[in-house]
C-alpha cells in the first residue's frame, strides 16, 4: 500500500517538532536537558503503594467508562476546593492524560470548516489538533500584550476572518511555553466577547497549581459554565506524567457527548492508575506545594541570570518554562541557536519555532539547579563567542 492512499488527515500532520528535536539532542551523553516539561520529581509514595494495593486486590477490571465513581467523586471535591470548580461527578470525564482528553473536546464540540482561535505561542497540539479535525486554527500573536488574549485581540481575529465560523478558543492557564498566568480580571475581560459571539472555551488548565508569588488560579467557567470545557490532569500536580491520567470537566449534555468520543478513542484510563489516583486527589491536596516552592525558586534564578546575559522576557507567573528571547548579538533564528547550543555547548532548549514564534526559545526548568546552572554556563559561552565573532 501506498502512503498517498492513507488519510490526509493525518499524513498531512507532522509528528510533534518538540519530541524530535529532545530525541536528536538526547543522542548526545553528555547533553544537559532543559526541554521536555517532564518534572524531576517521583511520584509521592502514598500513591505508590495506592497503585500496589489495587494490584493486590484485583482491581483489573473494566473500569466504567467515564471513569471510576470514587475518581469522579474525588475530583469534584478536589477542584472545588482547589480552585472554586462547581462539577459533580457526573460532569467530569476521566481521560487518559490532559491530550486525550483535548481530544476527545476537539472532536465534539467543532465541525469541520468552523475556526478555533489560539493565542500564540502556543503547545503545538492544539494546532494539530485543529488540523486533524478539518478545522481552521486561528493563530493569534500575543507578543505585543505580553501573551496575555485581550478582548481587542479576540475581536480583530473575528473580523479578520469574516469567511469562517469562529467557535472556539483555547486558553491555556499557565501558559506553555510562556509561563504566563491570567488575572481574574483579564479573564473577566474576555467574557463579553465570549459571551456575544458564542465561542466554546477550551481551558486547559493543567499547571495550575504551579503558580508563584501567592498568586491564585482563576477559570473563565465562574463566568461561563455553559460554555467552558476545561481540561486538568495529575501530570503536573502530582509528576504522574507517565501515569496518563486527567480530567475534562463540562456542562450536562455535552459532557455527555465528549464521554462518548472519549470512549470510542481509548475506551477508558487503565484500572490500577484510576484507584491511586483516588488517593492522590484525598490524600495528596499538598503534593503540588512542595514542588512548587522548588520551581519559584529555580524560575527566580533561571530568569535573573537570563537577563543578565541579554535575554527579553516576560517573568512567569506559573508553571515551569521560560519563553526568552534571543539576543540581537547571535542574528538566529530559534532552530539555528538552538541547534549551535546543543552541538558545541552541550545544552539542550526547546527552539520557539513550534510553539509559533522563531524569535523565542523555551527553557523548561523542571530540571536539577545543577543542570540550570550548567544550562545557563553553555548560553554565556555561546553568546560570547557572538559577541568575539
């Protein structure tokens, strides 16, 4: 058979730039990695041994397929105390991780031709995802409001594209790559827009206990219910990345639709992570806060010396990545400086070019403060070498 003859859908979409640009650094042995948003930090022990006792007690059995009651339960409770979330289980999906169940949104709330708004830089899957779908991805450069979507912004990507049905837009809170977090009152901001126009949020809130500075994480569903999806998940709360498990929260009715294409995809999140993370959700409401003092920390330091080096950037409020701007000295696109940095300096970064803006690179700090002082030792010698050319 021949590849032409597969689906364009999805031969037409390339595999994600990020993984193959860590996968050709990775090569190298004596490569210092701040690329992937993988945290450095093992899984709490109480939810390893949550996940032994459900192998000892057999819980190896088709779990429903909107997931176990004791989840649902456990994640309504747990959101409403963490961040005002007003769920019932019966509203909450569980997903096999946050991207799957961005997924299973994309494929219910859209039909093909209409337009999804995406503020940029932006994680590439939602492009992908858009693509997959037949959908048109608006992408819209948040450079020049500090990468926060203004209301201005919203309106003028709808008159731009008089031709489309805007539907959706997707707001990610914290931000990847930028580490921007969103006030109450620019979320607030956005409402009328949203409200007037008919547009599906999509909130992807899945670093949302990674906020510093005593700042609080705020969802447009306070304003928005009926309009508001929003996808979370333990990946980054509780560093289950590898565990895949998440949550896509959504009005009755049409969370019902996504449970169904949620479970025509995967049919349901494997047993055994399901029970364990019962107990991450009752017993681990602080499992996030000891990570996070680690990550202020190194984002404090990660940024200072950035700037000292003749980096531009907007500091983040949250998660765990810097999007910095490259010095005019180095006259390189993202790809090109990162590419120098890896194979004569033996520090890897995520080129900016995937996330929409080649002007930018993204340094995950979910990393050793050894490795980031390392990282940052390679980008002074890089940039000296610029500077002596």
């Amino acid at each position: 058979m021949n590849i032409d003859e597969l689906n364009p859908d999805i031969t037409s979409v390339a595999p994600s730039a990020l993984r193959a640009f860590d996968h050709k650094i990775s090569q190298d042995p004596n490569i210092v990695k701040l690329t992937l948003g993988e945290p450095d930090f093992n899984v709490s022990e109480h939810i390893k041994q949550a996940a032994i006792k459900a192998i000892t007690d057999d819980r190896s059995h088709y779990p429903y397929y909107w997931g176990i009651q004791e989840l649902r339960d456990a994640a309504s409770t747990y959101y409403r105390e963490k961040f005002g979330y007003n769920y019932t289980a019966d509203q909450i999906v569980c997903s096999v991780g946050a991207t799957e169940g961005l997924a299973a949104t994309f494929k219910t709330l859209f039909k093909p031709g209409e337009g999804v708004i995406i503020p940029a830089p932006a994680y590439p899957v939602y492009k992908a995802l858009a693509g997959v779908n037949h959908l048109k991805p608006i992408l819209v450069d948040t450079s020049s409001s500090d990468f926060v979507l203004t209301p201005e912004e919203v309106q003028e990507a709808i008159d731009a594209n008089p031709e489309t049905t805007i539907k959706g837009v997707v707001i990610t809170d914290p931000c990847n790559p930028t580490g921007v977090i969103y006030t109450e009152e620019q979320l607030h901001a956005l409402v009328d827009v949203f409200r007037d126009n008919q547009i599906w949020i999509i909130s992807d809130e899945i670093y949302g206990e990674l906020l510093y500075g005593g700042a609080k994480h705020y969802s447009l569903s306070k304003w928005l219910p009926d309009q508001t999806i929003i996808v979370n998940g333990l990946s980054k709360s509780h560093a289950m990345t590898g565990w895949r498990i998440g949550f896509v929260f959504g009005p009755t009715g049409v969370i019902d639709e996504i449970a169904k294409a949620h479970q025509f995809q995967v049919t349901t999140p494997t047993s055994i992570v399901q029970y364990a993370s019962v107990e991450a959700l009752t017993h681990g409401q602080d499992d996030a806060e000891k990570m996070r003092v680690i990550y202020e920390k190194r984002c404090t330091y990660l940024a200072d010396e950035l700037t000292k080096l003749g980096f531009d950037m907007v500091k983040p409020g949250g998660a765990f990545y810097i999007f910095a701007k490259i010095p005019a000295v180095c006259q390189q696109t993202s790809v090109e400086f990162a590419d120098e940095l890896a194979a004569t300096y033996h520090v890897g970064v995520m080129p900016g070019k995937p996330f929409g803006d080649d002007r930018y690179i993204r340094i995950s700090y979910a990393s050793s403060m050894d490795n980031i002082k390392a990282a940052v030792d390679g980008m002074r010698q890089l940039l000296q070498a610029k500077v002596n050319a």
